[in-house]
C-alpha cells in the first residue's frame, strides 16, 4: 500500500507586543527581539518558515459598572 505524500503548509509565528504601553503608546519588538525569538524556537526544535507582524490589532478586557 502506498502512503500519501501530505504537503505542509510551514508554521507562522507572530512576533509583536501584547499589551505593553509607554508615554508614547504600545511599544514596538525590535529586530534583536524578534531575532533572539526566532533563535530560541529554533534551539527547541520549532522552525518557522513564515514571521508575521502584530499589527492594527490588540486584546483587551472592558469592565462594566453597575
């Protein structure tokens, strides 16, 4: 029986600050940042082929008062 040949698609990682702010705003990764990210998930055997940026986007927590 022959097995089937399954394509992989590569691993993207996000790199980018989440919720850190200073006088100016959120603060942005530097390029040593991101290159110390990828050099420690490449020593774990995680090996991305995609570096994406976070942008535009934040996670936030509201609360209400009664």
């Amino acid at each position: 029986m022959k097995k089937k040949c399954i394509k992989s698609y590569g691993l993207e990682v996000e790199v980018g600050e989440i919720g850190r702010k200073d006088t100016e705003g959120f603060l942005l990764t530097s390029p040593k940042e991101a290159t110390t990210f990828i050099k420690e998930l490449n020593k774990n055997g995680v090996n991305p082929q995609l570096l994406a940026i976070a942008n535009s986007s934040t996670t936030a927590t509201s609360t209400k008062t009664a």
